[in-house]
C-alpha cells in the first residue's frame, strides 16, 4: 500500500464506521435480527466475490471456447448462443476475435483491430469497395506477418480492413478455404489442414 492509499483507507473506516454505529442505534431494540442480517448480507458478498474471481475457471465449462483437438491435427470450436462461431486467432502476435462469416470473401478487420496487430488504417489507402448488410463500404488491403490458429500458423497473409463501422472482425473464404477440412456438425465447426 502506498501514501496514496491510506488516506483512503482511514475514510472507508471511518465511514463503515458510521454507517455501522448508525444501524445499531436505529435497531438497538432488535440488535439479533440486524446482525443476522449483517451475516446474510455478508455471505451474499462473499458468495459474489468468490463467483466474480471463480469465473475464470468455470467460463469454458460455461461458455466453451475454441479448443485445439487431442491430436494437434487442428481446432474445433462450438456453436455461441449467437447462433454464430467465433475464433480467437493470433494476427502478428495478437489476439483477434472473429466472427466465422462463410459469406465474406476476405479476413476483414475493423479499424480498431487493424491498429492493434500494428497496422495504420491512417496511411492505407481505402480504394475497394465491399457490399455489405450494411450497404457499400470502402476496404483497404494490407498484408500481416502471420496468423496462427492453435497449431496451424499462415505468413504474409492479405486482409482487408473495413472502412466503416463494423461489431467486430470477419473470418472470410479467404482463410476458411487455406484448411483441407471444413466441417459443421452437432453444433461445433472443425477446422484441419
């Protein structure tokens, strides 16, 4: 704890303090009832507390993510409750979240993404247009020194970065189409080279 944080200490105290003293002079008459209620409360924050630095751990049982299959021959991941599949995949050393879109051609970034695996949509030149849901946007295409999926890694890969307001990145034909195997069953996608 530094300087900074014990002033803020000694006024948390104080004002626990007073909020404690107040309940008991209001509940003096039923001092049993209140610190029974103290109790619950207090379990209840704990419960809270211990599920919030539980989540971690129960999150894939919960919300199963992607895994790489017991071979090492490749990824499979589940269905979301979006009715979507999303990948996690490493875009020069970043992780990059993307929607599974059989009907894009190209990986399309957002301009948010683009900037974290290092690319600068201020110097790309936004020349191609794509037809989206959302009508036409202006694309600007770029190369990235690698992307890995699990085991699978590709180097100098083309993507495109949207120049309009998208959620989040697209996983296109263009990286679906680099795997042997592409399957969709039982609600789970299998991607193997």
């Amino acid at each position: 704890m530094d300087s900074a944080d014990f002033p803020r200490l000694v006024y948390l105290v104080i004002l626990l303090t007073a909020v404690v003293g107040w309940l008991i002079a209001e509940n003096r008459n039923s001092l049993g009832a209140t610190a029974r209620a103290f109790l619950v409360w207090g379990l209840i924050i704990v419960g809270l507390m211990a599920g919030y630095g539980l989540w971690g751990d129960i999150r894939n049982d919960i919300s199963p993510r992607q895994t790489v299959l017991e071979d090492g021959s490749g990824v499979m991941v589940p269905r979301s409750e979006d009715g979507h599949f999303h990948l996690v995949l490493q875009v020069n050393g970043v992780p990059v979240e993307f929607l599974v879109d059989t009907g894009a051609t190209d990986i399309v970034l957002t301009r948010e993404d683009a900037e974290r695996v290092g690319l600068d949509p201020q110097n790309l030149a936004f020349l191609g247009r794509a037809r989206t849901a959302n009508g036409v946007v202006e694309t600007a295409y770029a190369t990235v020194d690698d992307i890995s999926l699990g085991p699978v890694r590709f180097d100098r890969v083309g993507v495109a970065v949207n120049g309009g307001e998208m959620d989040g990145s697209l996983l296109g034909m263009a990286f679906l189409s680099r795997f042997s195997r592409l399957e969709i069953s039982d609600n789970r996608l299998v991607l193997e080279p």
